[in-house]
C-alpha cells in the first residue's frame, strides 16, 4: 500500500512515517501548506513526492490510501475529501470534533466505498488482546476500571492542541484513550459525571476528570491532563482479582510491555517483546483494506467513543451527571 501523509505533525514524523517505512508498505507523498516544510520532510524520509497543498496531494494518482494527522478540527472535512478521492483513510484519533460530526464521516466514508480506521494505535499491541482476554474470560464480578493519560505540555500559545477553534483540549488529546480503554473493557456507560479545569486561559480543558457510570452498579474513572507528570495507567477490578497496564497507551517500539494482574490469588506478570505499535496499526488498516474486514477502531467504534466525550463535556458545562445518548 502507497500512503499519502496529509501535514507533518510530530505524530506523522516520529511514528507513523517510520512505522510505514519499516513494514511492506510505503509513503509515496507528503503535503503541507507550507511547501518548503513538505520538501524538508520528503528529503529526510526519503518520500519521492512533496507537495504545498492537500488538494494536490489528493489528486496523486500513485497513492493508495491517506494517513491524516492534522488537527481535530481538521480531521472531518480532509477524511471526507479524501474518500471522495476513493482513498482509504487512517485519521487520528478522534475521528471528528463531535459524534455529530463523526457520524457524519463514518456515513461519507461508507457511501464512497472506502476503509476508515481511526488511529488507537494501542489496540493494535497483543498485550491488549491479552488482557481482554484475561478480563473476558478470568476475572468475576468486575466492578471498576481507572484509566489515566497525562503528561506536561510545553508552554506554547500556538499550540493546536490549546486552540478551541481546532477541538484541542486534554480529553480529546489524552483522555480519549482513557475512554476507549473504560469502554473496551466495560462496554458502554449510561450516565457521566465530569470535571474540568483551563489553569492556561485558553478556552480548552487542561484538565478533565471523569466518572464513567453503568446501571448495574459498575463505574470507570477517566482522566487526561496537560498540567501533570506523564502517567499511562489503566486498572480493571472485579471481585476475584485485577488486571493493569502501566504504561497503557504509547509503549515506546524498542521497550517491551509488561501487563500485570492477579486473578484467585495467582498473581501474573507477564511481559511481551518489543514491538512498534504504530506499525502493528499500519499492517492491520491495509489488512482490513485488502480483505474488506472491519478496523478494530472503525467508524462506529470512532463514534461510539465521541459520543462518551461529548456526554463529558456537556456535564462539565451542566455541573451535572449526563446520560449518554
């Protein structure tokens, strides 16, 4: 498969771009409305076409599919743009700015005939198969999961993850793995409760906290967080035991992952080789493209878990528990 990478964000370059260049596949070009920056970029990984708009880009008929790392806001119109081009899409996570939104992707995607995979990379490492199954399978009377994503961001006002205008803010950064994570492993909650704090002034949360609440009684924790030391941590608990992932999320490719748990009083700690998630996540979008297969994080999965985020954000501004649509 032939990837064409719409922007240069960090992400693009320091994870995907290598990822792609390290399995079967390939990025045959890269745009950036700054064109010099696209050049910059080509040059450093080796790309055989640069381009200054996404629109040319798009229109590049040796590409395959789109990898899309621009700013949330962004995220809907150049997904849709793209499956108009009939090319396959990998977009970042989120999926879109709101569920709205993304429902309104995931239908453009399916009326145009093309593969959309949201990027949740850490669903692609088998220590999350594994610890699904140990959660599926061994552990009763599960009551609760507390999920965390937090890290220091730099002090920097252009950044596009403090823009409102762009759908920045610490949930839609960080505290949507946390969601995803309570979600994977408790389905999908009734109510929520959340928190949240600007301590920058910049009309975005740089904190967010939240209670996740399910009928039967079982609740999840959910945090993310630009003022605070990195933390990747996510608990399952249940009555005979538990199960935790720390780091739970972005598992550096040349480090192994531990997943720990203790079930009727056996305790496990078992650890899996190093391996690049990113492009275990590359490997399996041009898998489901090939096969027609449904992503792991398709759309309904992408609209499943904004709906959850939006249900946050409206009880924050309520200062009230939200049911989830």
């Amino acid at each position: 498969m032939r990837f064409g990478i719409i922007g240069t964000a960090d992400i693009a370059r320091k994870a995907l771009l290598p990822a792609v260049q390290q399995s079967e596949h390939s990025v045959g070009a890269i745009a950036s409305r700054d064109e010099s920056r696209a050049t910059e970029v080509a040059a450093e990984f080796g790309i055989p076409r640069s381009y200054g708009s996404y629109e040319e880009l798009l229109g590049d008929d040796e590409i395959d599919a789109v990898y899309n790392p621009l700013p949330n806001g962004l995220h809907a119109e150049w997904t849709k743009r793209a499956a108009d081009e009939g090319l396959d899409v990998l977009c970042e996570k989120p999926l879109a700015a709101d569920a709205a939104e993304a429902e309104s992707v995931v239908q453009h995607c399916r009326d145009a005939g093309v593969t959309l995979m949201e990027a949740f990379m850490y669903r692609y490492h088998p220590r999350i198969e594994r610890a699904v199954e140990l959660v599926r399978e061994e552990l009763d009377g599960i009551h609760s999961v507390n999920a965390s994503f937090k890290f220091p961001l730099m002090e920097d006002p252009d950044d596009v993850r403090l823009d409102p205008n762009l759908a920045g803010g610490a949930l839609m950064d960080v505290g949507c793995y946390s969601v995803s994570a309570a979600r994977l492993f408790l389905g999908e909650p009734d109510r929520v409760y959340a928190y949240e704090h600007d301590s920058r002034d910049a009309g975005v949360d740089t904190t967010l906290m939240g209670i996740l609440e399910y009928e039967d009684g079982r609740m999840a924790h959910v945090d993310g967080a630009f003022d605070a030391p990195e933390v990747q941590r996510c608990r399952v608990e249940a009555e005979n035991g538990w199960v935790e992932l720390d780091p739970a999320f972005n598992v550096p490719a040349d480090e192994p992952a531990t997943l720990e748990y203790e079930i009727d009083g056996r305790h496990g700690h078992e650890r899996f080789e190093p391996l690049d998630q990113y492009r275990a996540e590359v490997e399996a979008f041009a898998e489901c493209v090939e096969s027609g297969a449904k992503p792991q994080t398709g759309g309904a999965e992408a609209v499943a878990n904004m709906r959850v985020i939006d249900a946050l954000y409206e009880s924050t501004s309520r200062g009230e528990p939200v049911d989830v649509e």
